[in-house]
C-alpha cells in the first residue's frame, strides 16, 4: 500500500477543523486503497498530554521520512511549508490535490 503523508494547516483557524479535515481526505484514500498517515491525529494526543511544539514537528518528521509521498492540503501553514520542502529535499513527490495523486498512481500502476 502506497504510504501518503498528509501535509495541512493547524493552527490557522479551528484546529478541530482541520483535524477533521485530514480524516477526511484520509478516509477518501483509503476508499482508493492507500495508506495514509494522518499527523493532526497528534491533536488528541496532545490534549491529553502536551507536549512542545518541536516535539511534534520532530517526531512528525520521522513519519514523513518513511512515506511514498505527501499530499499538501490548501492553507497557509509554515509547519506545512517546512514539510513540503523536507519531502522535496528528500525526492519524496508532494501532490497538490487527491486527483492529482490518483491520476499518478493510476498512471504508475502503484
């Protein structure tokens, strides 16, 4: 299965939001036979216990290390932007929409 790490806003307008947002677009591949990584599931976690922000950017970073891939959801977000760019260095691909990655995928044979 194709590991999709899920790149978007936090902090820039509801959180809860944007959490939901990620699930959804998560829920979407999965309908499409991918496996993503969903890293504002950390919200929850850190509700319960917080922890520093470089924490999560750090260890969040370890996930995006071993992905196919990222999508990177609409939004203004330097946490986002950070991510996009470490993939790029790394040669992971970055998508732009869900389309966008299943045209590639598709056109890839997976």
């Amino acid at each position: 299965m194709v590991k999709v790490y899920l790149s978007s806003k936090y902090s820039d307008g509801d959180p809860e939001e944007n959490v939901q947002t990620q699930i959804n677009v998560g829920n979407i591949l999965i309908d499409h036979g991918f496996n993503p990584f969903i890293p504002l599931l950390s919200h929850y976690v850190d509700k319960k216990q917080p922890r520093p922000y470089n924490y999560w950017l750090g260890a969040l970073i370890e996930w995006l290390k071993i992905c196919d891939c990222v999508l990177r959801l609409p939004g203004e977000s330097s946490g986002a932007d950070m991510e996009e760019q470490f993939a790029k260095k790394l040669g992971i691909p970055v998508f732009y929409s869900v389309d966008e990655l299943l045209k590639y995928y598709k056109e890839n044979q997976r």
